[in-house]
C-alpha cells in the first residue's frame, strides 16, 4: 500500500493514487475545509531543489491558475507541507484521451468534438502568453459529460534543458501511458516538435505540433512518429514524414486529413500560425458533417493519398451529375439530404391539398363542403408549420433536432393521416363529376397517408437517431 494513503498534507486528506507521471505521484484527496474531492500533485524532491526552478515553477503555475477556462484544470493551491511540495488542482471524475483512444480510433462525432475544446483551451493559453509544451492524450481528461480539461500547464518549463545522447539513445518506456521524463527535453517524445527535438526555442507552434500529433491519433489509433527508442523516434520527427492519415482510416474526410498534415509540418512557418485558426476550421468541418454537407472520398477508390506534406494533394470524390449536385449538394444523396426534401415535399404537397379544398368549396355548394374546406385548411396549416420547424432545427443542432422530432412526430403522424382522410373524403365527393381530379385528389391523399404513416417515421431513424448520421 502506498504509504501515502491516509496521511494529511495541511488540510488535504490524501485518500487513493491515480497516476504516476516523471515529475511526481497524483492522488485523490479530500479538502477537508471546503469539502470537496480535489487532485494532489507531489513534485520529487530533486524537481525543485533550485530556488530559481522553484520561483519559475510557482509563476507559471501561477499564471495557468489565472486562465480561468471551462477546458483547462483548476489550480487551487500550491504550497509545501513538511519538506513535500505539492500542487491542489481539481479532480475531474473520467478518463484521459490516452485511455479513450486504447489501440482504437475515436468516431468522427468524438474527435470533433474534443479537438475543438482542445484547440479552445489552448487558444486561450497561448493568448495569455502560456506555452503547454507537454499535449499528450495521457494530459487531456475526458470528463462524464464529454467535457475536455487540459492538465499540467507550466510544469514542463522545469524539465527545461538541451537534449543529451546518453537520454536520447535510452529505450522508450513500456508504461501505457507516455511519461515526461525529468532532465532532457520539454514535453514527452512521441508528441514533441522538431523544434523542441532540437532544443531549440519553442513558441506557440509547437504546441500546434503537438496538437497535430493528438489529432492524428484520434482518428488513426496510432502515433504519427513511433520508434524502438528515443533517438529513433526523434529522428522520424526531425527527417520523416508520418503515414497519410486516410491510408490508415479510409473514411476519413479529406479536410480533416489536410489540417492534421498541415500542423505536422517540419517548419513551424509552414504550420498554421495561430490556433485559432484550427479551431474555426475544425468547427466548420463539424457543422458541414452535421448538415450533410461534408464530402467524403469514394469508398471504392485503390489510390492511396499523396505524400506531401507542404502541400497535401488529395484524390477527389467522382463529382455526381449536375442535377444531382444541384439537389443534394456535393455529398450525393444522404439520408439527412433526403429527410430535407421529405418535409419540403410535406409542406408542398398541404399547400396543393388546401389550393384544391378551396377550388373544392367554390365549384360545390353546402355546409359540409365548407366544412371540408376549413378541416384541410387547418391540418394542412399545422402539418406544414411542423415540417418547416424541423427543417430549422435540423440547421440548428443535432441533439435539437431530435428533442423536436420526438415532439412533433406523433403530432405530424395524426395530422398527415387527417390530411389523407380528408383528401379522399373530397375526391369522393367529386368523382361523378370530375373523374381525372378525383383520381389526383385520392392519389394525393394517399400519398399524404402513406408518409406520415411510414415513410416519415423511417427517414426519421435513418437521418436523425442513427448515430452513424455525421459520417454519411
């Protein structure tokens, strides 16, 4: 048992160990003035002993504290007890990006998503003069509720020396979870720029590196620089390039390829220069994939991606024909695409209904026929206003979209089947008289009926609840 366990670092009662990294042990504890759960960090003695390492250590701390950002960790002390240093930060109930990923890609929803807290998180270090040096999946938690926190900002500046042969010739180790060693090189090898390979000043572009390498094993389940040792792996950072990502995840979209390729560049005046900017484009990859509009490679294609990292060439996607371009975009005719013309054909098809009710009412004579008129009018009204309301929130957001069409689906289904009733009440009215229009009315009105009965309900599990929506 870790003789750590039970004892009192000032008012935090340690309680369990959750890991173990190179510059010290983590627990959970327990603050027992505020009570709540919190993590202890407990730096290795010999981390601190300089009293300059020590005061930059604590600034920077310091500034990480003060960023006050829903994706990066919560510093709430730093302070010593005894001859222990240690850090209170907050304890996030989940599991790191390292163990998410396990020898798996993430789905396309997921990395998204995540990234984008990343590159938010960082965005807002990098903007208050904080470079991470450290990314790693084994440093970004995933909490209960899919939320991101970004850990350990401004320890890896006390790890801060030129890069030595004895350390770099060393066998990597075989934890499952990369650790920052102590006393080489700033951050943790697989995940390093070439400049920091280098030792060489590091600015906010490294981190965009490091970035890159997260990002390329979110969607491949691998590392883009992997080697038997430390030297081999720095040298496949300093001279080549990582395999294409979409020769490992073939249904990958050819942007996000481009942007993980993009910030893996040697030359950090090639990458992309400030965060921000991959954030936005990871965002409007995002909203494309949930309207439908993301363009995929084609599935059946033999030829492998371009090797190019400066500038990365990728095979296109066979363009469909221009009437269907024009119809369902350049994605081809997926099933959210064809939920959209599904309600726009619904909200047609009522309108025609209520045009003839009202040439209906006017070339016949009584009070049912009047009747008859207002009835369509009014499920015809309801029935469209409905479908037009799905189709906004469909431009919304996903989990909008589904709260909505559970709402409005049995109240779409009962209106569409009054609209259809009353369609063939009509056109029984007029068939004596009018036997072309009465067959026009009966076909409209069975085809009202029929989609809201079955057709409606089956684009709503293929285009809405079917969690494979964002990759189709």
């Amino acid at each position: 048992m870790d003789p750590m366990i039970g004892q009192a670092l000032g008012h935090y009662r340690i309680e369990a160990k959750l890991g173990e990294g190179g510059m010290g042990v983590v627990y959970r504890a327990f603050d027992t003035h505020l009570d709540r759960p919190v993590a202890i960090k407990i730096l290795r003695a010999d981390a601190t002993t300089s009293p300059e390492r020590q005061r930059r250590f604590v600034q920077e701390a310091k500034a990480a504290s003060a960023l006050n950002h829903p994706n990066i960790i919560h510093i709430y002390d730093i302070s010593s007890s005894g001859d222990t240093d240690f850090i209170a930060m907050e304890f996030v109930a989940g599991k790191t990006l390292h163990q998410l990923i396990g020898k798996n890609d993430l789905p396309l929803r997921d990395t998204l998503k995540y990234s984008i807290q990343i590159a938010d998180a960082l965005a807002r270090a990098h903007s208050a003069g904080i470079v991470h040096r450290d990314l790693k999946p084994a440093n970004i938690i995933i909490d209960e509720d899919g939320r991101v926190k970004l850990l350990d900002f401004g320890l890896a500046k006390l790890t801060e020396k030129t890069v030595d042969s004895e350390a770099a010739t060393a066998t990597m180790t075989a934890e499952d979870a990369p650790l920052t060693e102590e006393g080489s090189i700033v951050g943790t090898v697989d995940y390093m720029s070439p400049e920091q390979a280098e030792g060489r000043k590091v600015d906010a572009r490294s981190d965009i590196f490091s970035f890159g390498s997260v990002l390329y094993e979110m969607v491949t389940g691998r590392r883009p620089f992997e080697g038997a040792t430390k030297m081999s792996t720095i040298l496949a950072i300093l001279q080549k390039e990582p395999p294409p990502p979409r020769g490992l995840a073939p249904n990958l979209p050819a942007e996000l390829e481009k942007i993980i390729l993009r910030c893996l560049r040697k030359d950090r005046d090639r990458r992309p220069q400030h965060i921000d900017d991959i954030k936005l484009a990871l965002e409007e990859l995002r909203d494309d994939s949930a309207s439908g509009k993301r363009s995929l490679a084609s599935k059946g294609s033999d030829q492998a991606p371009a090797r190019d990292s400066d500038s990365v060439k990728t095979a296109k996607p066979e363009e469909p024909p221009s009437l269907v371009r024009k119809l369902f975009g350049s994605a081809g005719p997926t099933p959210y695409r064809l939920w959209e013309i599904l309600h726009i054909k619904i909200c047609l098809r009522c309108v025609l209904l209520v045009y003839l009710a009202w040439w209906f009412k006017n070339v016949t004579s009584g009070t049912w026929s009047l009747a008859l008129f207002f009835a369509i009018l009014f499920c015809g009204t309801i029935q469209s206003i409905m479908a037009a309301v799905l189709l906004f929130a469909g431009n919304m957001d996903r989990e909008f979209l589904r709260s909505e069409a559970r709402k409005f689906a049995p109240w779409l289904r009962a209106f569409g089947l009054a609209n259809g009733a009353l369609a063939i009440s009509m056109a029984v009215w007029v068939a004596e008289g009018h036997t072309i229009l009465a067959a026009l009315i009966a076909f409209l009105g069975i085809a009202i009926g029929v989609t809201a009965l079955t057709l409606k309900p089956a684009m709503d599990r293929a285009a809405i609840y079917d969690s494979n929506r964002d990759t189709q």
